[in-house]
C-alpha cells in the first residue's frame, strides 16, 4: 500500500477518537525497518486504548497483516505496529517524558490536520513526497 495513503488513514483513525498533537516523522533516511513514526496524545488510558484500537481496526480494514499492539495493560503508552508505520499513542506527562520527537523528530512529514467538521482530504509534504 501506498505509504502516503496509510498514513492518511493512520491520522484519520486517530482523529476519529479524538486524538491531540498528531506528529508524523519519516524515518526511511534513520531505519529500514519501517517508514513513518506517528505521535499522538491521549487523555486517559480508555482514551488510549480506544485510539491504538482505532488504529489497528484501521490496518485490519486494508487488509494489513502481522498488526501488533504493545502496552494495552497499562495504557499510559500504546505501541501499535502496522509494519510501515509505527503509532506511539502517549498520555500528556509520559510524551514529556520520553521525548520521543527528539529520536525520531529530525524529519517531520508536515500534515494538514483538519477540523473535525472539514471533510477528511489532506495535504501531505515532505522532502521526498510532492504537494
């Protein structure tokens, strides 16, 4: 699948659980082992649970394989592996904490987030990704 519309999908997933600071990090030029990290923040530990299960039913519905999800116990930091993109969903003070755009950050994929009422089209830039 194309990386841009997963991506696409990702935040979408994301934001229809409501999710805060949506970050995308293209990681191609930092690992082969997958191509974007996404950052989200949630407010709660259902919160969190809620978006990683977003994401994975996100993957399932396009047909993905090998989805894992890691940190569903505790909910304070939920790792979900769709294979090309990895999604970080961290409460507000464990994000602080670990600071993980400072890892991943160098290469910040710009995403258009929209409004809840706006209708899901995004615009996607990056230095290796057209307008």
């Amino acid at each position: 699948m194309d990386i841009q519309k997963l991506q696409r999908a990702v935040i979408d997933a994301l934001e229809d659980v409501k999710a805060q600071d949506i970050k995308v990090f293209n990681t191609t030029h930092l690992t082969s082992l997958f191509d974007r990290v996404v950052m989200a923040t949630a407010t709660s530990n259902r919160q969190t649970r809620a978006l990683a299960a977003s994401v994975a039913d996100c993957g399932r519905a396009l047909k993905l394989t090998g989805i894992t999800i890691e940190g569903e116990d505790t909910g304070e930091w939920v790792v979900v592996d769709l294979g090309d993109i990895v999604i970080h969903i961290m409460q507000p003070a464990i994000r602080q904490y670990y600071n993980l755009e400072e890892i991943w950050g160098d290469k910040p994929v710009r995403v258009k987030l929209l409004p809840e009422s706006t209708a899901r089209s995004a615009m996607f830039t990056s230095d290796d990704e057209p307008a």
